[in-house]
C-alpha cells in the first residue's frame, strides 16, 4: 500500500512544473530555511511556488504564495518520529494499524498537524492529527478501490 501512496504523490506531482521561483519568493524561502540544501523550485498548478529541499537529511517542502508569503512545510518523517500523543490515539482507534509513512505539516501561526498513512483490517487509511493527538479526518480507502486506482479493475 505504501507504492500506492508514493504513487499518488508521484502522481500529485506531475501537475507542478520545474521552475524558476521570483525573486521575491526565493527571498522569503532564504529567510526562513538558510540552511537549506538541494532546492528544487516547482510552480504549482494552484498558482502557489514549492521547494523541495533537505534539511539535516529530513525531505521537506515548502510552499509560498506569489507575494512571497509561507503557506505551509511538510516535512517527511519515519513512523518512529510521530509524537507520541499521535501515536496514543491511533493505536486506541486502529489497534492493529500499521503506519506507512507520517509527514508533519507547519502552517502559519505556529499549527502543526500531522498525516499519516496506515493500514488496518485490509483498509487504507489517511488520518490528520493535530500535534495533541486529535483527530481532525479520516479518509478511507479498501483494497478493491485501491486497485480500482492503479487500473487493476477487470476489463469488461
């Protein structure tokens, strides 16, 4: 199931651009990650620009708008780094889940929530928390409509 999300992403991603960011937006990324290494700048189909960069070998991106402001980061983690109050309240709700990736979202005003992709009792699941641990959503997935994605579905 972790293919299919990487997939997704992959997916996701074909719709950005490479591009060249303003300057002003470039700026502003400087500003706020001068320690950043390997940029990629991407023009996003919702007019927005994203970085792709590393930090301390963590995969994050960044996304500005065209004024140059901060509109969030994701920062790509291994399950054992998901807060432990996140992992409390998965384990209570999906007691046999098994988490095949987590990425932790900045926003603007110092809100954090967190993704996290899990499988459990032949689902797929992908839940956002908030850094408390509350769930915020849920979006679910079975394996028939997985495969329906991938085009497995029997040809008629």
């Amino acid at each position: 199931m972790r293919i299919i999300f990487i997939l997704a992403f992959a997916l996701m991603q074909l719709g950005a651009m490479a591009a060249n960011a303003p300057q002003n937006v470039e700026k502003s990324f400087k500003t706020k990650y001068p320690t950043a290494t390997d940029v990629e700048w991407y023009d996003e189909e919702d007019g927005t620009f994203a970085a792709y960069f590393y930090i301390n070998e963590e995969s994050k991106t960044a996304k500005f708008n065209t004024a140059g402001n901060w509109t969030e980061t994701r920062t790509f983690l291994d399950a054992d780094k998901m807060p432990r109050a996140i992992n409390n309240s998965l384990k209570s709700t999906y007691k046999n889940a098994e988490v095949s990736s987590v990425t932790m979202i900045e926003l603007p005003n110092n809100l954090s929530q967190y993704e996290i992709s899990a499988e459990a009792n032949n689902m797929t699941y992908l839940l956002t928390y908030d850094d408390k641990g509350t769930l915020l959503k849920t979006l679910e997935q079975t394996t028939t409509d997985t495969e329906l994605m991938m085009g497995n579905e029997d040809e008629e």
